[in-house]
C-alpha cells in the first residue's frame, strides 16, 4: 500500500511540475547550455525540442505557449511530435515553435538561425515500398506556428537505386481534420548529393499558411496533401523558391479560395501540380516564375511529377510574370543579411518575398 501510495504521488509531483513549467506560457531550449531535467525557463532552458513537445503534450490546460529555439545544432535522432491531449490552443493562443532571434531584428544574423537536421532512421511509413521516410517536426494539433528556423535535409542518398525514393519531411501535419498551421521566415536548404531535403512543408487539413520562406535546393517546397473536405483558408505568399529539382507547390486537397500572391520561382523542375482529377482552378497574383522545365502537371508522387496538365488551370491576375527560360540574382556572400534570398534592387525584389517582413505581415 505505502509503494503505490508513493508512486501516485510520485506521478502527482510530475504532472504539477509540467503544468508548472507552461505555466507562465514559454519554454526556452538550447542545445549547447541546456538540460532536459531543468526547467525549461530562460536561466534553465532544456536541451532539446524533444523534451519541451513531451511537456507540452503531457501538460493539462489551455493558453499559448511559446517555445524559444536558441541558436545552435538540433540533431533530430527522432521525430520530436507535438500531438497534446489535456492542453487546448486557439487561433489567438496558440503554440508557437520559433527562434529566440527572428530575421527582422536588428541583431539577427544567418548564425542565428536554429539549424534543424534530421538523422533518425527512415522508418515511418510501414511496408513503405519506395525505400522509407522520416519526418522531422510532427504537428498533430490545431493553432501552431513555426517560425525562423534554419531546416535542412538528411545525410542520406535520396535514390539509391531504381524505383526507391528515401524522403525526408521536415515539418509534417497529418491529421485531416486539424486547422490553422502557419510557417513563416524559416529557410529551407537541401543538396541533392549530400543533404536532400526532399519535402520541407507535407501539410494536411485546413488553413495552412507559408509565408515569407526562402526554399533553396529542396525537391518539392510544399505539398498541400489530404483533407476529408476540400482544404480552405490556406495561402503561400512573400516566398522564394529557387534552384529546386521538383515542384513549388501541389494542390491536392486545396479548395479555390487559396491565396498565391508575391511569390517568386525560379530555376524550377516544376511550378504546380494539381490533384489528378483537374477539378479546381487557382489564381496568381504578383508572381515572378523565371526559369521552368514543367509549368503545371497532374497526379505525380514522391516518385514523379505525374502528366501534363491543363495549363489554364492555373489563372494569371495581376502582375503575373511566368518566363520559361532566365534566371533572377541571387546573393551568395554568405555574410550577407541577403544570403541565398534576391539581390536587393534586383529583378521580383519588388516583390518582398523572402525571409523579411518588411514592415508587413
């Protein structure tokens, strides 16, 4: 009787400490200077992104919640998921995932940057035929965002032999019935012979939002993926995709209202791939696409593009410039602010996509 009545208590304590530490709303990690037994507040930040999603998800209550990423190496030997049962976020309080120092402070800098990398086995998707698949940052809840992150590939061979393709997500939401996930002023960076990332942004359910993004490198930027109804309120605006071997965006669970605006692409495989069946259309505004080999397909894959599709799909508004052949300038001094985004004064700087707000959300 006295051993279970000390192991209640035991696991009293616990969950009182981990209500205890959300309870002012932030966690701080640091990778270098942390320990995951502290308590997670900026004088005691924990040590990974694993440890703060298992307080999150233990925890019982409601409000936001702030997750500090210090600048550093955060090697993801697992999927660090945030899927919590007993807290409850809103649109208004919601958790956010983000660096301690974002891109328009004045002290940021690209070594300031979180640096994401993902080195856990590929053994996600059972009985996968392709080869396997990880995935990074898991999102199973409604009313996050991730912000100013430095996201890379995994250290592997994307194609191994014939007919095996080995991904990497580095953010992932599943769940068809979840809403509201903002990315915003991450950079997504991949080679495609050393660190191929091949999908930064897999995002199912409604209301998805990447803004103000810069994808070098990548395969395919984002695949908006399945929903039990068509997806509404998602948008892709302010970003720059270049240098990709795959696709900007497919649309397979997208409903028409999706918003693509100020968007710039450039040095493409592919710039749109609709779900299969070319049932809905979508609308481009203030776009610059410089440089394509395919401009809009259906169906497709991890494996492939899929086919040709109806290219009036895709309906040009205003201030849309689609060039199949050029390049814009890209900067690469890496101690520039500007590194890997447009050359400022330069050709769709215009545009302000990028990892900048600008002045505006």
């Amino acid at each position: 009787m006295k051993k279970l009545i000390a192991i209640v208590l035991f696991l009293h304590v616990f969950c009182l400490q981990g209500f205890s530490q959300l309870s002012n709303g932030v966690l701080y990690v640091n990778p270098e200077q942390g320990k995951d037994d502290q308590s997670g507040q900026r004088e005691q930040p924990l040590r990974t992104l694993h440890q703060a999603a298992r307080l999150i998800n233990e925890a019982e209550g409601n409000g936001a919640v702030t997750v500090f990423l210090s600048e550093g190496i955060y090697a993801l030997d697992t999927t660090v998921r945030f899927e919590p049962e007993g807290w409850t976020f809103t649109r208004e309080n919601r958790l956010i995932i983000r660096a301690e120092i974002l891109p328009d402070d004045p002290e940021w800098h690209h070594g300031k940057m979180p640096v994401l990398i993902s080195t856990m086995p590929f053994q996600n998707i059972p009985d996968d035929r392709l080869g396997g698949a990880s995935n990074g940052i898991q999102i199973e809840t409604s009313h996050v965002t991730i912000q100013g992150m430095r996201m890379l590939g995994s250290p592997v061979h994307e194609q191994p032999k014939e007919g095996m393709v080995i991904r990497n997500y580095p953010i992932i939401r599943e769940g068809r019935d979840l809403d509201d996930l903002r990315v915003t002023q991450c950079l997504f960076l991949g080679d495609i012979h050393a660190a191929p990332n091949h999908l930064p942004v897999l995002a199912s359910g409604q209301g998805v939002v990447v803004d103000h993004c810069v994808f070098y490198g990548v395969k395919d930027a984002v695949v908006f993926w399945h929903s039990d109804r068509p997806a509404e309120n998602s948008a892709m605006h302010h970003n720059l995709i270049v240098n990709i071997y795959g696709a900007a965006v497919w649309t397979w669970s997208l409903a028409e209202d999706f918003e693509f605006y100020n968007n710039v692409v450039t040095d493409a495989e592919a710039l749109w791939i609709l779900h299969q069946d070319e049932k809905n259309s979508f609308e481009l505004s203030n776009s610059l696409v410089v440089g394509y080999d395919q401009l809009v397909n259906k169906g497709g894959g991890p494996a492939n593009l899929g086919t040709p599709a109806d290219p009036s799909k895709l309906i040009r508004g205003e201030n849309v410039i689609i060039q199949k052949e050029g390049s814009l300038e890209i900067v690469k001094d890496p101690t520039s602010r500007y590194y890997l985004q447009l050359s400022p004064g330069s050709l769709g700087s215009e545009l302000g996509a990028g990892l900048f707000y600008q002045g505006g959300k």
